[in-house]
C-alpha cells in the first residue's frame, strides 16, 4: 500500500504532530508499506526555517525509509491569525500540487489541527480518484474561538461548515480523541466512519532513566525538586498560570526547594519570560527547544510534569499528547485540563489533577507532592505500566490496518 500523508509539520520540528506523523509512518515502512509524505520546511513554533534546510519550492529527502517531499510555504511565527492563515494556505496550495506528482497512490492521509491540510488532502483524494482519510487532532476552528484569536462568528461559522464538509467527504475520519468523536456524531457525522486512536509514546526513546547530571548542573538545579513543563508555549497553554504558582510556592514552607523548568517556543515565550523578570522569579528557569533526540534528557530533570491547558469547555476533548510521554518516563504528572484526560490520569493514579488556570490549586499539589516520595514512587510505577497502552508501535499498527480496510472498500 502507498500512503500519501499531507502533514505541514514534520521532523525536525519536535511537536506532538509532527512526532505522531514521522513515529506512525516510520512503523508503516516497516510493515511494508510505501509512505510519502509532503510537508513544509521545517519551522516550528519560531517561523525560521531551521539549520540545513530552505524554504524550496521542493526538495526531497528520505527519513528512516519515509519519502518527504518539503515544498515551500509562507512562514510565520506561531503568532498573529492572518499570518498563520496564510502560512496554512499557502501550503495547502503547494501540497496539492506536488501531490500531482506523486505516482501511483493507493490512498490519502492529511492530518490537523488546521483543516487547510485537509482541504488539500480532499482535493488531492479527488483528483487522484483516490480515498482521503481525515485525521482530526484538534477542533478546528472552535479552537480559535476558545483562545479568542477570532471573534468573527459569520467567518467562524463559514469555517464551521467547511470543516463539516470535509469530514463528510472522508472515508474515514481517524480522531485521537473519544471525545472528539463524541462531537462529530452530535454535528452529524457518522460514527461508523469514526476510529479513536489516541496519541502515544515512543517507548524505545521514553523510559524512566536518572536525572542527567549534566543537565542538573548546568541548569542549577542541584538539591532541587523539579517541576516542569515541556512542549508550547501558546495561547491555550495559560502558562501564566505556572508563573503564579511559582510566585505562590516561594513562600510556602520548604519552597526554597522548588525549581520550575519551563521548555520549549511559543507565540507567548517572550511574553511569560518578560513577567517571570518582573516579579523576580528567580525559581523558574526557561529552556529553549530542543532536538527530539534531546528531549528525554530534559524529561529526565523532572519529578513532577505540569500538563497545563486554558480552562474552556473545548479543551476538556482533549489529551495532551505530552501526558504519554511523561508516563512512558516515570513522571507523575501534575494535571491542570479537566475532561477525557483528566478522567485518565485519575484512573491509571498517575498524577494528581488540579484545577486549571488555579495557581494555587497547582502549588498546593506541588508541595504536596515533593513531600510524598512513598507517593511519587507510587504514581512513577503506575505512569510507566499505564503507559503500555500508548504504545505508538501498537497504535500505528491499528491505523494502518484501518487504512488497509479503506482501500480494500
């Protein structure tokens, strides 16, 4: 089978959709199967293309088996609605038209948070006679509703029915989500032609290792118990939140002995960096990006992961994909999204969930949780056993067998 994947992110680039996308397509070529997938230069979340790359019309290259096709794309920083539009648009454009190119596909995957993708991948799967699979990461557009970057409600509603549409017209909607699903059969949608696979985590990279004593040292962070975020810094996350904890625990007893990290890009880094000066924070140190080869030594700093979202009714339908990683690694995870994933850290006893956008709430948990080892210890076990079922092996293994069912229709 040969899969055609239509994803605007992409290795190097270190987020959850471009990890999801290479991981799924690196298992499917191990299978056996042919993957080709167009994508952009890599830029994310800085809008710079990064070392060794340009922003080419095409350019190609093979990654672990995996053809990338990267063609050109207006570039943006992660920052400004118009921009980013343009930013999708223009890919969506390009893509379709270098997949004009890409001979002898048996069946089309374009995968969210912005649906432009998908409109290529429809677009792609008709003029290729060929079916198109939807892969929904994230409600999109109520997600821009939720963190206000518009309030346009006609544009909003014409982006509404467009998305409708392309779910209509896939042959499959793949959603990492339950909740998700939930939402699509309320608007509609057939739940038939629904499958929920979930994000996951790459075990063979993310295992329980001891702290990097490079790390620990370089950081500052000896003698500290460590509480951190990694991933985006962005408009949903509400980190400010974090920073207001952090503020909070400096004068709780023993919480000298806190240290916040903070890793990662986003259209709000500069924005909480500012404010972290401001109110003196000398408990928060911030991190920039790093390769995904590096991340686990990051994640390896940790004794507690903060997994934090904006308190919305949208985000309680999603699972940051970052709680898998962090489980995989043996981290009990202080949880600030209410919802599907809350309802999963609480079941497996991974963490303790919080309160979204509560700092105290966060660092009450904290503390109590730097003075539970017998506890920690406990959640540790429980994330790494838990997180047996987020294998992205199993989990790419059930899609492909779905998408192989599409094209066997």
């Amino acid at each position: 089978m040969h899969i055609l994947f239509l994803s605007d992110n992409f290795p190097p680039e270190v987020n959850a959709p471009a990890s999801r996308t290479f991981e799924h397509c690196r298992e499917w070529v191990r299978e056996g199967h042919r993957v080709t997938v167009i994508t952009t230069a890599p830029n994310f979340p800085t809008g710079k293309v990064l070392p060794g790359y340009r922003n080419r019309l095409c350019a190609r290259e093979t990654v672990e088996g995996v053809e990338v096709i990267r063609v050109w794309s207006y570039i943006s920083a992660n920052e400004g609605f118009l921009r980013r539009t343009l930013d999708y648009v223009s890919y969506a454009a390009t893509a379709s038209l270098a997949a004009l190119f890409v001979r002898k596909v048996d069946i089309v995957l374009a995968t969210s948070p912005q649906f432009f993708t998908a409109c290529a991948g429809w677009l792609t799967g008709l003029l290729k006679r060929r079916p198109y699979v939807f892969e929904l990461r994230d409600l999109w557009p109520e997600s821009i509703r939720a963190v206000g970057a518009m309030k346009n409600e006609r544009a909003l509603a014409a982006l509404e029915a467009l998305e409708l549409f392309l779910y209509r017209r896939a042959a499959a909607v793949v959603s990492v989500t339950r909740s998700f699903k939930v939402n699509l059969v309320e608007r509609g949608i057939s739940a038939e032609k629904i499958e929920v696979i979930t994000n996951g985590a790459d075990l063979t990279r993310f295992a329980p290792r001891p702290k990097d004593a490079d790390l620990v040292r370089t950081l500052g962070l000896e003698d500290h118990f460590v509480a951190g975020y990694v991933g985006t810094h962005g408009l949903a996350h509400a980190l400010g939140t974090v920073l207001e904890a952090a503020e909070i625990v400096r004068g709780l007893p023993g919480g000298d002995a806190v240290r916040f990290v903070l890793l990662g890009d986003g259209a709000e880094k500069q924005t909480l960096k500012a404010r972290a000066e401001a109110l003196r924070l000398t408990n928060v140190v911030f991190v920039d990006t790093v390769t995904k080869d590096e991340v686990a030594r990051y994640w390896s700093l940790l004794d507690a992961s903060i997994v934090h979202l904006k308190d919305t009714p949208l985000f309680r339908t999603v699972i940051p994909s970052k709680l898998f990683e962090c489980m995989a690694m043996g981290i009990p995870v202080l949880h600030g999204v209410r919802g599907e994933s809350a309802d999963i850290v609480a079941r497996d006893g991974v963490g303790v969930v919080f309160t979204p956008e509560n700092p105290r709430a966060l660092a009450q948990a904290i503390t109590a949780l730097m003075n539970d080892e017998p506890g920690r210890k406990a959640m540790a076990r429980r994330c790494v056993e838990g997180a047996r079922a987020y294998d992205r092996t199993n989990l790419a293994r059930r899609m492909s067998g779905l998408l192989e069912r599409v094209v066997a229709k």
